[in-house]
C-alpha cells in the first residue's frame, strides 16, 4: 500500500510539473510574440526597482489595510510552501517529517508555519468580505464580468481551503504522535510545534488511530494535490502576477513617466530632412537592407504583434486589482476608458493569438485585431496621458504606453484622429502652433490696449 501511495505520488508530481513546463513555455512563445526593445540597461537600478516594488511591496502600502494584509496573505503564501520541500521528499520515499534531523529549528518552522496559515487564513477572509460583502466598487465594474469575477473569488476559496487542509494535517499528526502511532511517533518526543493546529485536537480527540491517519492522509493528499493545482491555474489566472510581478518590475520602464519614446523609423526621416548634405536616396553600400529596416510594416499598433514584448508581459501581470482604472480621471468622469480593461483586452487578444498559432503551427489571418475589435477608438482617445494608473499599478504596468501606440496606428496609418486634434495638427503644420493665427499675427496682442 505504502509503495502504490509513493508510486501515485511521483506521477502526479510529473503530471503537475508537466504542465506546469507546457504552460510556461507557451506563456513565454506568446511574450515573444511582440517587437524587441531594449530593457537591459541600469541593472543596478533595475534590481532595486525589484526589491521594492516587487518583494518590498512599496506600492502596496499606500493604501495601509490592503497592503499590509496583501504582504501577509503573500508572504505567508509562499513561506508556508516551504514545507513543500519535505511534503515532496516524503512522498517520494514514504518518510514522516524526513527533515525533523533540524532538531529546535524544525519546530521554529513549523511553529512559524502555522502562526501563517492562521494570518493567511485571516487575510484572505478579510480580503473574500471586501470583495463579496462590502463590494468595493473597482471590484465590479463593467468588465469584471463572469470569468474576471469568479477568478477573483476560486482564488481566495483555494487558499482557505489550503490553509485548512495544512492545519487539519498537522493536528491529525500531532494526535498520532501523542498516541504513539506506528511510523508517526518517534522516541525522541513529538516532532515539529504546533501552536495553532493544537487548538483543533478538542474536534478529534477520541478517535480511533485509523481514523486519524484516514484524516491525515486525507488532508495530507488534498493539500499537496490542490498546491500542485494551483501551480497550473496560475497560468489561466490573473494570480499569474505571483511569478511574473518579479520580472515585470525589473523591465519597467526607468525614464520619467511623461517621457513618451520616439519611433525610431520617424525620429531618422526628420533627422533626414533636417540635414542639407544628406541624399535622401541613398543606401549604404554596405547594407542594403538598413531602408527597409528602418521603416516598419506600420506605424504604431493595431494588434498585439505591433506592440513590444514588456507590453505583452504586462498584460499577463496584470493583477486586476483596479487601482488603475480608480486612479483614472477619464474614469471617474464618466468615460469609456478603463486601464484595467486595456490590460484584460490585450491579455485575452494575445491568448487568442496564443491558440490561433497552437491550431494552425503559425498565425493564421482571423480577420480580427485589438484595435476595434476589443478596444474601441472612444477608449483610446478618452485617455488624458496623465499617468494616473502607471503610477497607481502596484507592480508597475503600463497601460499609457499601450493606449499611445494604438493612437499613433489610428493617426498615422488611419488619419483617423479627434477633429480637433486634426484642426490643431492642421494648424501646426501651417502655422507653427496649434492656435489658428499666422505667425506674423502672434504678438498683435501686446499692442491692444
């Protein structure tokens, strides 16, 4: 029984890491789908920028109450997954607490582990009545809809349940210790501390020793299965932002967030121009592909392979927390735009993209895009590029930068720009400024009186 348990065991690890391999390398495939652009510079910048932001969670606690049960629901999260380390060692080799030889240290662990599950368990109840209960509002606008909403909402349930299935064990296996239970007592006195799930013995005391190895074994199966679980729904959740918020933030942007980038195709014709010497016609001899390099299929972006692969690494970050669109003044007056949306709609367009190219080996023409057919004109033009929601986004997204090259796609490949901002273009272009006076008309002011 003992050898068919280890046997069961070892498949379903390989099962579980399996996919959990597939998985990242197609979530990776699907990233590289967008254009290159260079994030490797400052490392040193860039690695403080993860330590704060992404470990430190500096931006979580701006708002104290979420933040600070955010970093202990985290934290716990991830500290408690430790023992998954023994959890495995014993399931492959049919041991009891094979790490126990830590002495006192292993007790602290336990001990600590316990203190966690019960803080976690607190946080994610906290977290479940304001989601559920009090109902914040950015937790149930218009495109928090079926899936977004029940995501939100199987996450927490996984971590409850998680949690009570770790203190259920471990009061299950302090009581087979305390009745001296043969592969669960051990002469040198009760292995690892247990502070809280002690509190739970009242529930099976006086229970026959194999009902509770029934129920430790039970509670034991369930957990590692559920964390095994949980490793392959990442990848279909907007908890993905739990592997993915460490490299989002170490590739952030690091100029000052009103510094828009140049398109270098653009940035080369104006040099071009600007120089008397310059043969607008020739190629160098020694490149000859370096025009048709220079200039690109389009101008900004229509579809998710337009954008940059940060961009597309952002969307699956996203944790769809809301905090964005709350911030975004176009928002708050009432206007289509959500952040939060922009971010969702990118991330579902490229998974669609993602399993059009696991269909058909390469990407075949679905006549659809993300531009219309998932976000409209009337958001992108609604945006006021205030930077309201990069600078709210816990873990450093950024949804202007997306909302931009969309709009230089519509401006410079559509001419399909707000009538007034094609009046003030206009008058730039003739003018030199966006008011519609000649320039030798400019100073007529200073000589009213």
């Amino acid at each position: 029984m003992a050898i068919l348990s280890q046997i069961l065991f070892v498949l379903a690890l390989i099962f579980a890491i399996y996919f959990f391999i597939r998985n990242v390398k197609k979530l990776v495939r699907n990233i590289k789908l967008g254009k290159t652009i260079n994030r490797r510079d400052q490392p040193s910048k860039r690695f403080k920028n993860m330590a704060m932001v992404a470990l430190g969670q500096s931006k979580m606690v701006k708002r104290p109450i979420a933040g600070i049960l955010h970093i202990v629901v985290y934290l716990g999260f991830v500290i408690i997954n430790i023992e998954m380390i023994e959890i495995v060692i014993d399931g492959i080799f049919g041991t009891h607490r094979v790490l126990s030889f830590m002495g006192g240290f292993y007790d602290f662990l336990i001990g600590s582990f316990e203190i966690l599950a019960l803080l976690v368990l607190v946080g994610v109840i906290v977290f479940w009545i304001r989601r559920n209960v009090i109902r914040l509002k950015r937790f149930w606008a218009n495109e928090m809809t079926s899936w977004p909403k029940n995501d939100a909402n199987n996450i927490l349930y996984f971590e409850m349940i998680l949690m009570v299935l770790f203190l259920t064990m471990n009061a299950a296996d302090y009581q087979l210790q305390l009745v001296g239970a043969d592969h669960y007592a051990n002469e040198a006195g009760i292995i690892g501390a247990f502070p809280v799930s002690q509190f739970l013995l009242p529930l099976i005391d006086g229970l026959s020793i194999s009902s509770l190895i029934f129920i430790e074994r039970t509670a034991w199966w369930l957990h590692i299965l559920g964390v095994l679980f949980f490793l392959n729904y990442l990848y279909y959740s907007k908890h993905l932002h739990i592997l993915l918020a460490f490299p989002n933030t170490y590739f952030a942007k690091l100029q000052p967030q009103g510094e828009f980038n140049n398109l270098e195709a653009v940035k080369n014709e104006v040099a071009l121009m600007m120089d008397p010497n310059a043969d607008p016609f020739a190629v160098p001899a020694d490149d000859a592909s370096a025009e048709s390099a220079a200039i690109p299929d389009k101008f900004g972006a229509s579809d998710v392979q337009d954008l940059n692969w940060v961009q597309l690494l952002n969307s699956y970050t996203c944790t769809e927390c809301g905090r964005c669109t709350a911030e975004c003044p176009a928002n708050q007056t009432g206007k289509k735009l959500s952040p939060r949306k922009i971010m969702m709609d990118t991330r579902d367009r490229l998974e669609e993209v993602g399993k059009n190219i696991d269909k058909n080996g390469k990407f075949e023409n679905d006549n659809k895009q993300l531009l219309n057919d998932y976000i409209t004109k009337e958001e992108l033009w609604a945006c006021t590029t205030c930077n309201a929601c990069v600078e709210a986004c816990p873990i450093g997204i950024d949804p202007l930068s997306i909302i931009m090259d969309m709009r230089r796609y519509l401006v410079m490949e559509e001419s399909a720009a707000p009538n007034e901002l094609n009046i003030a273009m206009g008058n730039i272009e003739n003018n030199g400024a966006p008011w519609p006076y000649n320039q030798m008309d400019r100073m007529n002011w200073s000589q009213e009186k």
